[in-house]
C-alpha cells in the first residue's frame, strides 16, 4: 500500500525515493533489492520510508498507477479517442523514464514489470464492438462475440502493441528501426488482422 498527500515535503521524499528505485533497480535488479537500498540512496530513514509505502514492491505500483492516471487525463482531454493519439501520448510518457523501461525490456527476471506494462494498456484502452462489420467478410453484418472472445480480443490487442514496445526497447527490430515505424507496422496489422475492431478510451 502506498499513501498520498499533498504536503511538499511528502511529495519531495516521494520523488527522491522512487528515483532511488528506479537507479536501483536498474543497477542491481529487482529482486534482491532491499528498503535499506533505497532509503541510503534517497538519504532518508526508514521511518520516512514507511510513511509512504509498506514495501518496495509498492513503489512500483505507484509508478504504474501514476503513470495510467497521467496517460487518462490526457487521453480524456482529447475530443474523441484514436490509437495515433493514445500511441503518442504512451511515447512521452514512456520516453521520460526510458532507460528504466530498456532495461525492463531487457532483462529475463522482469516479467512482472512486462506484465504490468501490458495489463496497463489494457486498461486504458477498450475495444468496441458495437457497431457492424465496415464491408469485409460480411458486410452489414453485427459482429457477435462472447464475452470471452472479447476478452480474448482485447487481450490480443494489449499485448500486440505493448510487445511491439518492449521488443523494440530490448532491440529485437536493430539499431537502424525507429520506434515510430515499429509502431506503424503494429497499427496497420491490427487493422488488417482485426478490421472489425475499433477502440475507445476506457472510463478509468
């Protein structure tokens, strides 16, 4: 559990000991990682510490809530949902924790932090399935599915696009692919493979 306020002082503390976390992780990994580690490299006491988390692992929960929320508010600032929109907002706010996210990417013992990534985008996004199949197979035709079928169809989607991030962090496409042309190719296959799925903000 972490615990929030609005006190300067406390968001202070807050910045300094998830910038401990994130230098920490990155040297040292993830599971061997202690509140000492962090609060010697925050230089505060553990007290502090437990003012605002109870565990470490809290501090990346944080990191993840706080990073949806940012990419919400934006998203719902915008007058109608579209996957360019949602993509470039994902782009900033991952390119200013970027070496974190590359070194995630990475690393075989950070499948929690993979998984994290990928249930985010799919929390943030939902597919809509209510309006009729655009003149494919079937045109005129209501596309029926389960519940479990959207959820199998959503779920394809969070993970074809947070995959595409984290293979082109850990430099599965080579040196020379930019994350924007990755993200091209992700996009027009999903149009392709799934032409009768749209997407919409979710309400978060």
């Amino acid at each position: 559990m972490y615990r929030t306020s609005k006190d300067r002082r406390f968001q202070k503390n807050k910045r300094e000991l998830r910038r401990a976390f994130l230098e920490l992780v990155m040297e040292r990994g993830y599971q061997k990682l202690t509140i000492s580690d962090i609060t010697a490299r925050a230089d505060v006491n553990r007290m502090t510490f437990y003012s605002h988390y109870d565990a470490v692992e809290d501090i990346f929960r944080e990191f993840v809530d706080d990073m949806e929320k940012e990419i919400a508010d934006r998203i719902s600032e915008e007058t109608e949902f579209s996957m360019d929109g949602f993509i470039a907002i994902l782009n900033s706010v991952m390119y200013r924790e970027i070496d974190f996210f590359r070194y995630v990417a990475k690393t075989d013992n950070c499948a929690e932090f993979k998984t994290a990534f990928k249930d985010s985008i799919g929390r943030l996004i939902q597919i809509d399935l209510s309006h009729t199949d655009p003149g494919h197979t079937n045109p005129g035709m209501e596309t029926h599915l389960t519940e479990q079928q959207q959820k199998i169809t959503s779920d394809l989607c969070a993970v074809c696009i947070a995959w595409s991030y984290l293979d082109w962090l850990a430099g599965e496409y080579g040196d020379g692919t930019s994350l924007d042309e990755v993200m091209k190719i992700t996009k027009q296959l999903l149009r392709d493979q799934l032409p009768w799925v749209s997407y919409r903000r979710s309400l978060m």
